[in-house]
C-alpha cells in the first residue's frame, strides 16, 4: 500500500459474509451512503449480494491483518453482475480508513480484467453525481460518465471492454496488475 503494509485480494467466499458485515457496520455515513443509498442500516440480503455474484459474476474481498493482527479483516469489497448478454453492472467499496490509497483504483481494474476474461463487452455502474472521487476514478480508467437525463442525482459510467484492454496498461500504475 502507498502508506506501507501488505493486503490481500481474492475472490470472496460464503463464508465471508460476517467480515463484510463488519465492514459496512463501520463504514462512516458519506461512504455508506455513496455506495447504498442510504446513512442507516444496510439489509443482510444486500450485504450477502457483497459476496456472491451470481453464475456470471465476480466478487472479491480485500483483507488485511485486523489490529491485534491475529484476524483478517475484510477492507474492501467490489464485484460483478452479469444483467444481460454481454453487459455487466458493477460496484466498489473501500474502508474509510484505507480509503485514497490507491486500493479502488486497483479493485475496479481487476474487476474489468476479469470481465474482459469472462466475455463482458460492456462494464456499467451508476455513480452519485456528488461522488466525485469515484468519478474521477472511473474517468481514469477510460469510462465514459453522463449525468442521468432522468436523475441528475446519478450518473451512469459505462466502459466497452475493448477499448479498456487496448488502454488499461498505460492508465494504471506500472504495479497494478500484482494485485492479484
Ligand atoms: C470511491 C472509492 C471506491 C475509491 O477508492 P479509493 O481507494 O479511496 O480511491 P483510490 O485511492 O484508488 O483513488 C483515489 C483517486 O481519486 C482522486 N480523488 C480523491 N478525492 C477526490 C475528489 N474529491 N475529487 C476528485 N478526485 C478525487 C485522487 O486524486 C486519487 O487519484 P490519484 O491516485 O491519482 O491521486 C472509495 O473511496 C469508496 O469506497 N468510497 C465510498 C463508497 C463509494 O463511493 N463506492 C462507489 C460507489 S459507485
């Protein structure tokens, strides 16, 4: 990490849900709500969605050694939705504590890297049009962001697959893709 320390990316698994939990339950109000909607208590069945991404789908988990280091800690959380032939809808989330590391950036690279592996042609996702880091990020990676003609309180990124593996290489950091 930019700030020193190691973490660890995987794929997430079933048993992953309480750790997730205990990473929403955390999370500060801004976050919470940037990335559900809502300041108040997010549902089990949307934090289990956290973790399992259906047949077509991907979700990963970032870990880190919890304080005492004796625990891994879930430290943040993105994954994949395969909604219709070819297209995909996608979703980050970082600690608070981790957060302007370098670490979302990452995430959604490996999660477009995966994607482009399983057959997407079109990644998407809908962005609070006050979250201007998310933005900024997805602008980066080469997304293309338009307010919501219907909402303006969202924005819609969308990015085809083919033109983020010809640019990816060059709008990541050279050690982005060790984030395995
Ligand atoms: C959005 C989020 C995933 C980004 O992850 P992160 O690890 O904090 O971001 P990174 O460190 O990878 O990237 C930060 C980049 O954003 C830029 N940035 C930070 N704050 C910014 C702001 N207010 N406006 C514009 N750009 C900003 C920084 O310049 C930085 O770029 P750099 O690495 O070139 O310096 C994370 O902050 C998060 O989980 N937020 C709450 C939930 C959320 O918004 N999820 C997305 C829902 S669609």
């Amino acid at each position: 990490m930019r700030r020193g320390g190691q973490v660890t990316l995987r794929a997430a698994q079933a048993d992953d849900g309480a750790a997730v939990r205990g990473m929403v339950e955390g999370l500060s109000r801004e976050s919470r709500y940037f990335r559900f909607l809502t300041g108040g208590r997010v549902a089990d069945g949307i934090v289990e969605g956290l973790v399992s991404a259906g047949a077509d789908g991907v979700a990963l988990v970032v870990t880190a050694a919890d304080a005492d280091g004796d625990a891994e800690a879930v430290i943040a959380n993105g994954q994949f939705v395969v909604t219709s032939r070819g297209t995909a809808e996608f979703a980050v989330l970082v600690a608070d504590a981790w957060q302007g590391q370098g670490l979302g950036r990452r995430l959604i690279a490996r999660l477009l890297q995966l994607a482009q592996a399983a057959g997407v042609r079109c990644m998407r996702g809908d962005v609070l049009s006050e979250n201007r880091r998310m933005l900024a990020i997805l602008r980066g990676l080469g997304f293309s962001c338009r307010r919501n003609p219907e909402d303006s309180y969202l924005h819609e990124a969308t990015l085809a697959l083919g033109v983020a593996a010809a640019n990816l290489a060059t709008r990541m950091p050279a050690d982005w893709a060790t984030a395995r």
